[in-house]
C-alpha cells in the first residue's frame, strides 16, 4: 500500500513488491491534488495536512476520546456509578449481545458506506447509554438502561469497526505500532480526563451512588464526540505522506462487501487462530470494575483506582507501541518477542491478582448494603496494595489491545480486509464480553469469574501462537493485498515510484 520494491514494467508483466519501500525507490514526496484538504501545513520540520493519515487518526482518536473513552470512564467506576452493579450488568449483557452481531458484520458496512457515515452513527448511542443511568437516579426504569445498552451495542459496533480500518491501514507499514500508540494515548485521556469528572464530584462521597452531575458531564462531552465525527474524511481522500494511497474498493455493493466478508476468511483461513484472542480481549474488565473495584472499594476509592487504571493504559501502550516499531529487528522477531513478554505478564500479573483475590469476602457479603462502610478507603493502610494491583491490570489491558491491533495491522494493510478483520474482532470481543456480563449479571462468585478470566487469556495465546510465529512477516506483498480489491498497483502506489521503476529504453 505505501511502498512498493517492483512494480508493473510493462502492459503484460509486473512484478509483486512489498508495501516498505515505495517511499525508498521516489526521493520526495508525489504533488498532492488541489483542494484545502490537501493543503500543507508546517509543523516544526513536519508538514500535515487535513487529509493526511495522522491528522485523520488524531481526529477519530478525539471522537473515541469524547464517546468510548467517557463510556469506560463511566463503567471503570463500578455498576455505572451505582451502588448496585445488577442494572449495568443487564445493559452490559445486552450491549455486547448486540455489538458482537453487528461487529461482525459491519466491516461490510463500513467499506459500502464509508469511514465518516459508520462513525457518525456509531457515535449517538453512547450519550444516550450515559443519559439512560441519569434517569436511572430519578425513576429506577431499568428498562431504559437495557435498551440504551442495547442501542449503544449497535452503535459501538459500527464505530469501532471504522476505528480500526483507520488504524491499521492508514500507516505506512514500518510505523503502525507508534500510530496504534499515538491512538490508545488519546482515547486513554478520555477515561482519564473522564475520571477526573466523578472523582472531583466525589471527592467527599464515601457512599454508594455517583452524583447527577457526574452523569451530565459525560452526557455532555460524548455529544460532542458524536458531533465531531462529521469533520473526517473518507479513506478514499487519505494520501500518505510519500502519494500512496488506502486500498480499498473502488466500486464496492452490498453484494460485494458481503462476499468480501467470506473472502476475508476463505483466503487467509489461518487467521481464525486469533479469534480466541478476540474473544479473549475484553473479558477481563467485568471482574476487575465489578468484581474487584466495585466490590472492595467506596465510591471514592474507586474514583481514584478508575483514573490511575486509564493512566496505565496510556503508558503500557506509548512503551509497547514502540517497542513493536523498533527498525532495528525484524518485523517477525518483534512478533515473536511480544508474544513471549504478553505470555510472560499474563503469569506474572493475574498470578498476582489470584494471590489477593483468594483472601477476599464471599461475593454475597459485598452485596450487603451494611458492607458499604467496610469497603475500602483511600485513606486506609490496605489501599495500597490492591491499588497497584488494579495499575497493572490496566497496563496488562494496554498491551494486550496493542499487540492484537498490531497483529492485524502485520497480516495486511488493505483499508478493506483491515476493515473486514476489526469486525471480527470487535465482534467476537463482544461475545466475550456479553458472556462475562451475564455471569456477573447471575452473581457468579468473582473467584469463579477471575479462574475463568485468566484461563480463557492464557488458552487465546496458546491457540494464536502458530499465526504469530510463523505467519506474520517481515513486510506484506502489495499483491496478497491487491487479491481482496478491485484496484491495481497504479491506483495506490505514487506515480513517481512507478516511474522511478520503470526499465530504461533499450539501446541500440
């Protein structure tokens, strides 16, 4: 996609080349076509401009600031912000019931309708789920919850969806960890920023249920978010920095996108070893909001826990992301070491969250309301402990999610297929997600639900081991991706590297 070693040399031959060198065979960059879009601004030595595939990023990251980033904000206080966690483990169940169908199709939707109509209408659905708990507060309607999760289900599956097509094809191949780092920075700063809300509104609450107030603020700002979703532009106008171009469909159908979803898998059936990874990569957030920080802290307490969690995030995914572009090793070895340190910290991190959590009360006791005011403050001695405890949990969340979007990003960098790939996984995420919901919606003992969280995550890797050891490569043949598309080599590589390509006449 953005590079290509060997191009077309002629009407009836080519030539398959990779996407990591198109920028190495053209010395400087092909003129951009006219239009404010495409107009430059200096930046220091950089240049940017609107259409350009950081700028894009750094706009769909503040939409998932304002929307999913004040969503888990919301949920990493606990039951919503309730004092009973019942009703949000209904709206869960029914968000991630309806996400993971929709998610699995809306690669379809995203390519046939384009990045900026599927993340505007992925937008609404979250300031609706933050108003449903506010009307919760005045009118205990249950049912407004559920139905807001489930709107918010539909939603977030199209949102996400777009959110990782833009993310895994929109860099040029050497740079994708630092893009998905850049990324998870921004949106992390939502929850981070969000959690400053309730812990500011709560600095004096040491009882059960989160103030009005608290729930305006999120109302507010995800509104925003939904707004500034209009302001993107669609993948077809994104040129990267060396004239390359997103691979995409040029004239995709309906009846296209639908094949296209078969193909995805039919063409690369290997990539069904990630799906337990998918399945795995959220399930871990109904113990840790609900069974841990939920059960075994005031509202307070768990205010402070919920922004030094997103805290981590940010800071597990700024080294990881990193460290997965660094030139000097090799793509497939980066794979390789990444796996081993993802395994490693699965041992080392829950291993320590088994040790804590087995010397905790029953699950009924911190269901009774008279346990309130035996949960923990930050002013008490065993503070400390379970709060780094939850610190490492949210970096353990940051590199897993790292890891698997960089997987995805290593297999191809087709806006179509990435698009394709991000359903797959949001939706199987959200299978797991609704799975873990409802068995914390059925008052499983969180013990339970902490074996059954750490085995599943150590199972995906095992299953994903092959995919990672033996299939990611060190850079990906523009023609394997060119296969899951009706454009050609010209219609993505820079006009200037085609021509730089091109065999000298022969002499005489």
């Amino acid at each position: 996609m953005a590079d290509a070693k060997e191009m077309a040399t002629g009407p009836d031959t080519h030539v398959a080349g990779s996407h990591s060198d198109a920028a190495e065979s053209s010395h400087f960059p092909e003129a951009r076509p006219g239009g404010w879009i495409y107009r430059g601004v200096k930046i220091g030595k950089k240049e940017l401009w609107y259409a350009s595939p950081k700028v894009q990023l750094v706009m769909v990251a503040l939409v998932c600031f304002m929307c999913p980033g004040m969503y888990n904000a919301l949920s990493g206080l606990g039951g919503g912000g309730q004092l009973d966690a019942t009703v949000q483990d209904h709206a869960s169940t029914a968000l991630y019931s309806v996400f993971a169908v929709v998610a699995f199709f809306s690669g379809s939707f995203a390519n046939k309708l384009g990045i900026r109509a599927t993340l505007m209408v992925g937008g609404v659905g979250y300031c609706i789920y933050a108003a449903s708990f506010l009307c919760y507060n005045h009118t205990q309607n249950v049912g407004f919850v559920v139905f807001a999760g489930a709107l918010l289900g539909l939603c977030a599956g199209l949102l996400w969806t777009a959110q990782g097509a833009i993310m895994m094809s929109y860099p040029p191949e050497q740079s994708k960890g630092r893009y998905i780092s850049w990324f998870w920075i921004i949106f992390n700063l939502g929850a981070v920023i969000g959690s400053l809300i309730p812990l500011g509104q709560n600095v004096n609450n040491t009882g059960g249920t989160v103030t009005d107030g608290t729930y305006v603020g999120f109302i507010v700002l995800m509104l925003i978010g939904a707004v500034l979703a209009v302001f993107l532009v669609n993948a077809d106008k994104v040129i990267r920095e060396d004239g390359s171009k997103i691979i995409l469909m040029k004239n995709p159908t309906w009846q296209s996108e639908f094949i296209g979803l078969w193909e995805c898998i039919s063409l690369s059936p290997w990539v069904v070893a990630l799906f337990p990874m998918f399945f795995a990569s959220n399930i871990f957030y109904t113990y840790q909001q609900n069974g841990l920080n939920g059960a075994h802290f005031n509202v307070r307490a768990r205010s402070l826990n919920n922004l030094l969690y997103w805290l981590a995030q940010i800071f597990g995914a700024v080294i990881v992301g990193y460290a997965l572009d660094y030139s000097g090793i090799r793509r497939s070895m980066r794979a390789k070491i990444s796996f081993i340190v993802l395994f490693a910290l699965t041992f080392i991190i829950w291993g320590g969250g088994w040790a804590w959590q087995r010397q905790q009360v029953p699950r009924a006791v911190t269901m009774d309301p008279a346990y309130e005011n035996q949960k923990i403050d930050w002013a008490d001695p065993q503070f400390i402990g379970p709060m780094f405890l939850f610190i490492f949990y949210g970096f353990y969340d940051s590199v897993w999610q790292t890891c698997i979007y960089w997987y995805m990003g290593a297999l191809s960098n087709s806006g179509r297929k990435t698009a394709n790939l991000a359903g797959f996984y949001k939706g199987l995420q959200s299978a797991g997600a609704a799975i873990f919901w409802r068995l914390d919606g059925l008052h499983t003992e969180y013990e339970t639900l902490f074996a059954a969280t750490w085995g599943v995550c150590a199972g995906a890797l095992l299953v994903a081991l092959p995919i990672i050891f033996f299939k990611i490569q060190d850079t990906t043949d523009i023609e394997t991706d060119l296969k899951f598309s009706d454009e050609t080599v010209e219609d993505v590589v820079p006009t200037v590297a085609l021509v730089n390509e091109k065999p000298a006449p022969a002499t005489v």
